[in-house]
C-alpha cells in the first residue's frame, strides 16, 4: 500500500496549528513535518506536543540570510524533500491554512492516481467565518466557500511521488510533464500553471485565507469576502477529529501538570496559605536559670499536612442515569454527544452516567458506559464536568453551558456495578471558592490523579483561582 507524507510550512501559527496537525493526522498520513521558520510564539510547543500522539516532527528552521516569503517557502520545500527522501512514496507540502480534503480516504486517492508522478489538488477557497478568527474550529466557523468559478481556485498544490524528488514540488513548476500529472479523479490535466483547470472531484484543498490573515488589507478582504455558497461536508471528518484532539489535549495537560508539580516539589511553600504566624514574637531560642527552650518551626511538607485542601475527608461517591421527568433518559451517541431517547428497550450501556460526591452533590461528572467519550456541545471540556442546581430534593438542573437549558432531571440509580475510584474534593479556603494555592496543596498530595479529576477540581476554583492557574499551567485553559 502506498504511504504519504504531509509537510507544513510554519511562522508564528499558533491558532491554526493544533487543529490542522489533528486533521491531517485523521487523514492516516504516515509522517507530517512540521517546518517551522523561527516562531516566537506557542508553535513549536504544540508540534512537540503533537508528537506524543502521532507521527509528527518538529524540524526548525535557522537561516542567516533575509529571505522573502516566495524564497522562504521555496526553501523550506526544498527541506521537506531533504528530509523525507523515498522513506514515504508521496509528498505533499502545505501552509498552516491549507487542509487537504480527500473525497473519501487518502489511500484511494493514492489508488487513484495510477502510475502517474504527481495529483493537482486545487485550492477550494473558503470565505469569511461567521465567527472572530482565529476561532476554537476552524472548519466549524467557515461554513461558506467561493464558487468553483472564483479566479484563485485555479491555484493547485502538487501532491508528488518523492523518486522524482528532488524537484521543485510547486505547481508553477515546470519540472514534470503535464502528461505525467493527474487531477485527483485520475484524470490528466490538461496544462499546468497558474491557470490549471479546476477539478474538485476526488479532492480539493480546503484554503481557509481568513484564519491565515484575519487583518488582511480591505482590498484583500473584499476580494476574499466569497460567501457565494455553503458547504458543510468538511465537518464529517470532525467525530475522527475529536477523538485525536482528546489525546493531544491529554499530552499538553498533563505536560502543564507535570512542571506543576516539579515546581511543587522543589518549593512547597508555594501551596501554602499566606497566614500570619501567631508565634512571630516567640524567639527560637532562649535561655533561663532553669529551663531553656528551642523553637522548632514545622517544615513546609509537614504544614502541608495540616491544609484542609491537602487531605480532604472521604465522602461516598455515587452513580446515577440522567432522566428528564418526563422519562426520557439521556443517552451517549457514537459522536460522544448526549441526546434523550424515549425508548423503553434502550441498552444500559448506550445511557449516560452522571457521578457525584456527597461532599460536593453539585459538581456532576458525566460518562459513558459504551466507550465513547462525552462530548459537550462546547467541546471546552476533556471529561466533561458540569455543576447542577437543585431544584427540589429529587430534581435538578444543569447550571453550565451543556445545551440542556431548563430541563428538569433525576437521577436514577445504576444496576450495575460502575468503578468508582475517585478522590475525594478538597473544601473551599476563600468564600470565593478554592484559591490556586488551594488547588496546589490538593494536586501535591495527588499527583498521579486522572484529568477527570482534575476538571471536577477545577469547577471549585474562584475566578481569581483560575485566573492563577491559568497562568501558571497554560496548557489547562481548555479545561478553564
């Protein structure tokens, strides 16, 4: 079976990056390069991040000459054929807001492509986003695309058979025979340049021109405005998306958590509260005619285990199905997305799973018994945590953005047995609710907790809490 690569042009590409690597990473491309020509902002972080989960390199750039973008980018090409070799039959070089688009899979347009060098994929222009760029998704902001008719889409990217590498693998590149170069229905192109005819069939580039310059020049955004038709068929490749963004999210949190805890480690004191020592005119030693005493202050590991949030007392933790009082219960689709279902046969396992504390019966964490994450309308969460309000001693509400609005809920006890192996919450220390030093006296004594139970932590924290822990773990915001 053939094998491909994917190499990706980047400076400073932050907000688009994570979403494009997870897409290509979908499309099962064997290696992706990340080529990054110097960024100074999180790009680089978020390809090595990357890397923990897929086949994905960061290979940095450094060059001492001034190069404009046309000469940068010709480099930088040049590079990814270097780098690649023959190891993968196929290459395919693009920017940050190019996202390849097969029809149906990767390896049938590989299939498709016969014995022919290379496939002229063309660009397929994407307007202006309903929504400020850069946006949590891309793909889900711009629904609305240029016709096929739009002057640009003529523009194409060489997807090129690397035995004929080392060549220029640009279209404008009069390197390969036109003869030799397939559209992506297998069909042979008629010419190749600037003006190669457009051909959507079996593949396009999706190009997202807003979420590469948001604050491109009037003239431009005119120009770029294309909301001549919608087009939502990107969006069926968000579920195999979805799934790899949990793990890269995964990798990134526990990074951040990670030199949380080095910095814990080597200074406790950190998560200790600022109190005012009621002894500080006690001195630490002092002699008398018939006694003599020496002060022996605790060291900050031991305070730690006098913190109330270090060490919270056990509580009974419960699992419950979610029904709305009409009898509906809410169930987890294959999307991980919770939808009610009236059906009185429905498996056990297709049921959503609420878990709470009796400690903290307000903080509710949903799950799923049929192995599919859940997966909130607002996509902000990992493991999703939400808190309710009770309405009466039975009902409830979900307070948060979850998409249930006002519906009433009970809970209905499971017949089956479920693990329920979670730590206990710590208590408030603020009466804004758990400060970042509180968190920290917490995570210190559980180091090795789940994310989840990071999440139901975290919904405890005041808002100057989170703004703390923010700064201090960036890679949690998803999680604030």
């Amino acid at each position: 079976m053939p094998s491909a690569a994917c190499a990706v042009l980047t400076h400073n590409a932050t907000p688009l990056l994570k979403e494009w690597l997870l897409w290509h990473l979908a499309l099962g491309f064997e290696r992706i390069l990340v080529l990054d020509a110097g960024s100074t902002d999180e790009t680089q972080a978020v390809a090595l991040a990357a890397e923990h989960i897929g086949p994905v390199e960061l290979h940095e750039f450094v060059s001492g000459d001034e190069l404009s973008p046309e000469e940068l980018r010709k480099t930088l090409t040049a590079e990814a054929a270097r780098l690649v070799g023959q190891e993968q039959n196929w290459l395919l070089v693009l920017d940050v807001d190019e996202f390849l688009d097969p029809e149906t899979t990767l390896e049938n347009l590989l299939a498709t492509a016969g014995d022919a060098d290379a496939i002229a994929i063309n660009w397929c222009i994407y307007g202006k986003p309903l929504k400020p760029v850069p946006a949590p998704s891309v793909i889900q902001a711009s629904p609305y695309r240029s016709a096929v008719t739009f002057p640009d889409n003529r523009m194409a990217r060489l997807l090129v058979r690397t035995k004929k590498l080392p060549t220029s693998i640009d279209v404008l590149s009069l390197d390969l025979s036109p003869e030799r170069i397939v559209h992506p229905d297998g069909t042979p192109v008629d010419r190749i340049g600037p003006g190669v005819a457009v051909s959507w069939k079996g593949a396009r580039i999706l190009h997202y021109v807003w979420a590469g310059d948001p604050d491109m020049p009037h003239h431009l955004a005119d120009h770029y405005f294309c909301r001549d038709e919608e087009d939502l068929s990107p969006r069926r490749r968000l579920p195999d998306v979805s799934m790899i963004r949990h793990d890269l999210m995964d990798t990134q949190a526990y990074r951040g958590l990670e030199n949380l805890l080095q910095s814990l480690t080597q200074e406790p004191a950190l998560a200790l509260p600022e109190l005012p020592d009621a002894g500080s005119s006690m001195p630490d030693h002092r002699q008398h005619e018939q006694f003599s005493f020496h002060r022996i202050r605790p060291s900050a590991e031991e305070r730690l285990l006098l913190t109330p949030q270090s060490a919270p007392l056990p509580t009974r933790t419960r699992a419950c199905f979610i029904q709305d009082v009409t009898g509906d219960f809410l169930v987890v689709g294959t999307d991980g997305s919770p939808r009610f279902s009236s059906d009185p046969n429905i498996k056990t396992t297709d049921k959503l799973v609420g878990i709470y504390q009796d400690s903290h019966p307000e903080i509710v964490m949903l799950s799923s018994l049929n192995g599919h994450p859940v997966q909130l309308a607002n996509q902000s969460l990992l493991r999703p945590v939400l808190t309710i309000r009770w309405i009466e001693a039975e009902t409830f509400i979900f307070e948060d953005d979850s998409g249930f609005g006002d519906t009433l809920f009970q809970f209905v006890p499971t017949e089956e047995a479920i693990s329920l192996d979670l730590p206990a919450l710590p208590a408030p220390d603020t009466t804004a609710g758990l400060s970042f030093k509180g968190f920290c006296a917490w995570f210190i004594r559980h180091p090795h907790c789940a994310l989840r139970d990071v999440a139901r932590v975290i919904v405890l924290l005041s808002e100057m809490g989170r703004k703390d822990l923010g700064n201090a773990v960036p890679e949690l915001q998803t999680f604030l």
